[in-house]
C-alpha cells in the first residue's frame, strides 16, 4: 500500500505540473496540459486506480495551494476523475464461466478472465470527453445568445493584439471560432483521451506490469445504444439553442468515437489482402493531411455497429478475421 500511495503522490506531481503549463499560454504548454492525464493512467494500469485516485486529489490540492481553487475544481473535472475512471475501467475483469475451468483450476491455471471490453472503453473516452465541454458551456451563459456573447468576448479578448488593436478580421474570425470551438474541443479531448489511454497500456505493458492482456483492437466493437445517441444527438442539434450547441459537443465526441471504430474495422477487413499495407497507410496519411476522410471511417463504424460489416464480408467469404 505504502508503493502504490508513493506512486499515486508522484503521478498526480506530474499530471499537476503538465496542467499547471497552461498558464504561460503558449503553444507547448497547450501540447502539455493534454497528456496530463497519461502520468495518472500509467499509476492506474500498473499499480491500481487507487494510485490514479491518489494522484488526482494530490495533484489537486497542490494545485489549490499554489493557484487557488479554481484550478483545484477544473484539474479534478478535466483530468483527475476522467482518468481515473478510464484506468478502473480498463483493469475492470471477472472471471469467465467456461467449460474445463474448474480443471484448469485444479491443476494449478488461473482462471480466464473477461477484461473490460476496448470498444466500451473507447465509448466512455468520448462520454468523459463530452462531459468535460458540456460542464464548460454554463460558464459562458444559460442560453444561446449568452454562451455565443460570453464566449466570443473571451475569445475576443485572446485575440487583442497589445490590449488594443486587433488582428485583421478578427471579428469574422471570433464569429466562425465561436461556432466551430464547442464541437472541436469535444473532438479534441476525445482523440487525447483514447490515445493517452493506449500509451499508458503501452508504456506499462513494455515495463511488465500490466495484468490484462493486449486486447485485439481490430476486432473491437461499440454497444448499440451508442448509435442510437448519437442519431438522436444528430437530430438535436438541428433544434437550435443551447440544447443545440450542447448537442453538437455530444454528436463531435462520439462521431470521432466512431472513427476510431472505423479504423478497427478497415485494419480488419484488409486482413488477408496483399494491399493491406498500401491501403492502410493511406487511410491513415488522408486523415492527417485532409481531415475529412475521417468522416468516411465515421460512417463506418456507426455501419458496423448498426448491421455488423465485418460479420457480413466473413459469411460471403471475405478476408480472414484472424491475424
């Protein structure tokens, strides 16, 4: 216990440092305050989430000790809990009822054990990241016209140029900011949530102690309902107003949810073919240079979860599921 308090005390320093970079505002220090979480993931995965739960009220106090409770409250909303919830859910298992255990138990196995599906984790990646921007939006105002005025002073404010001048057409710029900053922060948090979940399962892979097995990722696969909310978040965000602003956070965090669902399933069904390498290397480099192709991918991985592609192509005899 002593090991994992003395891991939690030093995760949650270095988290806290990352996030407290934010307030010098340049460039890096944005770069920074995104991988706070990742030193709270790695105590999580490989000691326990009680480390990670250590970590983020440690990281917490000092931070209000040294910045107030503002940045105590926002480190614990935005990087303290989400990460600690993902790491519980990622080492999440129960022991798996099948035939020849109570066999295998005798003779000394351990028992196989069901681990927390990836694709679940994946979903709750953008349900956190969702959450972070909607906790947000109140700050700004209560309503569509409030948020839109708060927000674009904020911006405004930013963007002013020796406190005076401002940049060229910088108004037109706030408007557009305005609009398209709800969905992109939600978008954002996500891509950082999922991918600082993976470097933490592989950095504490690599050192030996992670307990659960790799999982195949290219077989991972999104409960239903999430399709539906995320139809049904589409379909709001058509209404207007503050529940339509709200509702494009949750529709950006979980389209990119689907994304990555997408990329599961493309690595899948490319399985077995001869231009797999080709085909794969030019997904990814269309989505790093275009970023619109990611939408494909979205669609994808909301066909997958609503009608099952993989499923379809195996039984006409497509590429093999296996590696």
């Amino acid at each position: 216990m002593m090991q994992i308090g003395l891991i939690g005390i030093g995760a949650g320093a270095a988290a806290a440092l990352l996030f407290a970079s934010v307030v010098s505002g340049s460039l890096l220090s944005i770069m920074l305050f995104y991988v706070a979480p990742l030193p709270l993931l790695i105590a999580a995965l490989g000691w326990s989430h009680w480390a990670a739960a250590i970590g983020a009220l440690g990281g917490a106090a000092a931070l209000a000790s040294v910045f107030g409770g503002f940045y105590c409250l926002v480190f614990l909303a935005v990087v303290g809990l989400p990460a600690w919830w993902l790491g519980y859910l990622a080492m999440l298992g129960r022991p798996v009822q099948a035939q020849g255990q109570a066999q295998s138990q005798a003779q000394g196995q351990a028992p196989a054990v069901e681990w927390y599906p990836p694709g679940r984790l994946v979903v709750w990646a953008a349900v956190l990241s969702a959450g972070i921007i909607l906790v947000a939006i109140p700050t700004f105002g209560t309503d569509s016209e409030t948020f839109r005025t708060g927000l674009r002073g904020a911006l405004g404010q930013l963007l002013q140029v020796d406190g005076e001048s401002r940049l060229e057409n910088v108004d037109r710029l706030i408007d557009f900011m305005v609009i398209a900053l709800p969905p992109t922060a939600a978008v954002l948090t996500t891509i950082t949530n999922t991918l600082n979940l993976y470097l933490a399962a592989r950095v504490v892979h690599f050192s030996g102690r992670l307990r659960r097995p790799r999982p195949d990722l290219a077989a991972m696969d999104f409960p239903k309902p999430a399709a539906l909310v995320l139809g049904a978040a589409v379909i709001i965000t058509f209404v207007g107003g503050i529940a339509g602003v709200m509702a494009g956070v949750v529709s950006a965090s979980l389209l990119i949810a689907f994304g990555v669902l997408g990329f599961a399933v493309l690595h899948s069904i490319t399985r077995g073919m001869g231009s797999r390498a080709a085909v794969l290397t030019g997904t990814y480099a269309a989505v790093l240079v275009f970023g619109w192709p990611i939408l494909a991918l979205c669609m994808l991985g909301v066909a997958e979860t609503a009608i099952g592609v993989r499923g379809r192509l195996m039984s006409r005899g497509g590429p093999p599921m296996r590696s």
